[in-house]
C-alpha cells in the first residue's frame, strides 16, 4: 500500500524536526534518522511493486494514495539541505520525487471523479512537501530557473488544499465524508461463524456456522 511510505515520512521528519530543534543527540542522529528514511523508501517501493504484481492494482477508492510516494524523497531533500548535505543529493531526491509525481499523474482524473474521501487528503501534504523542496532548490546556487516552477507548484498546492477543504465541508454537510468502509464478501462470510469453546474446557476453540432458521409458517 502507499500509504506504507508514512514510514519513510515519519523517519525523515523526525532528522529534520531534530535539527530545527538543535536536538541534544546532534546531526549524527539526524544522518542516521535520514538514511533509514532513505532504505525505507527502497524496501517499501520493492514490496509496493511485488504487491502490484500478486494483488493487482488498488481498489478504486484508493487511487488518491498513489501520490503519497511523491512526499518521501521530498522530505529526503529537505532533511540532507538541513543536514548540511551537498546539493547534489537535494536535486536527485527532487528528481526521484518528479518520477513518482508522473507515475500518480496519470490517475488523476480517475481520483478526482470519485466522490469526495477521506483518501483525497493523500494528495495533499505530498504537494506541500514537494512545493516546499522545489522552493528551496530555488534558492540555491544555480537553482534559479526553479523560481517559476516553484511558484506554479506553490500556487497549485495552495489551490489543493482550498479544494479539498471546500470539498470535505461539503461532504460533511451532506453526510457522505465519513461513511464506512465497505467490507470484503469473504469478511461477510467470516461473520457468520461464532467462535466457542468445545465441550472439554481445556480444548481448543473451534468455529461453528450459524444456522439459519428453516423458513416455515413461524417465519416472518
């Protein structure tokens, strides 16, 4: 699932949030936050394929999470510019982020014909990590042809995020934001068998199938 790349997210944050903070454990911990950030976003981009390949493609109401591949190598480029890292690793990790950006690209106009989502969020701090490292690129020595990718990135970013809250508001309003999830034909067939313990009190639990009433004249 993409929603796996959290992970990624999670570690990498944690090396740039440690270094705004001039955590007491100092830029190695930072490094090392980032590089098992960065081993992360390898093994869970191998395990995402393999499951591509065995499972087939996510469910439909799931597409928007495509674009959650787009926020790890972000943060990646963020973290090693606060790190002190050269430049040349923020620019492939913008890279990397670019080719995960036209992989979900295409699924855009599918996601966006669903009914408005919770998962439509996914979207969201995807774009905002990566307008922020292409601001940041922009800064740099010989990043200035970034400025106006940057600002159309910021501009569109800022544009998401206003949708997706019209979006929600509305879906709140009208009662069809938070719906339950629907379950799997083999769960609802799970449901109907009850789990008891066999007569001798020291055996093991068994399963017994419910059995529905034969239909007869006492039947409603």
């Amino acid at each position: 699932m993409p929603g796996w790349f959290a992970v990624v997210m999670g570690w990498c944050g944690r090396a740039l949030a440690w270094h705004r903070a001039g955590s007491p454990l100092g830029e190695a911990a930072g490094w090392v936050a980032a590089a098992a950030g960065a081993v992360a976003l390898l093994a869970f981009v191998l395990l995402l394929l393999a499951r591509l390949a065995q499972a087939g493609p996510l469910p439909e109401r799931l597409l928007p999470s495509w674009f959650i591949g787009v926020a790890p190598p972000s943060v990646i480029g963020l973290s090693a510019l606060a790190l002190g890292a050269p430049a040349a690793l923020a620019w492939m990790a913008w890279g990397v982020a670019v080719f995960f950006l036209l992989w979900a690209l295409p699924l855009a106009p599918r996601a966006w014909r669903l009914p408005s989502a919770v998962p439509h969020w996914a979207t969201s701090f995807p774009a905002a990590a990566f307008a922020t490292l292409t601001i940041r690129l922009a800064t740099l020595p010989g990043g200035a042809w970034q400025q106006v990718p940057a600002t159309a990135v910021l501009a569109l970013t800022t544009l998401l995020i206003l949708v997706l809250s019209a979006a929600t508001l509305a879906g709140l309003v009208r009662g069809t934001m938070l719906v339950p999830e629907p379950v799997p034909a083999k769960w609802r067939a799970a449901r109907s068998c009850v789990f008891r313990r066999s007569p001798d009190a020291a055996g093991p639990l068994r399963s017994v199938r419910r059995k529905r009433p034969a239909a007869g004249l006492g039947t409603a």
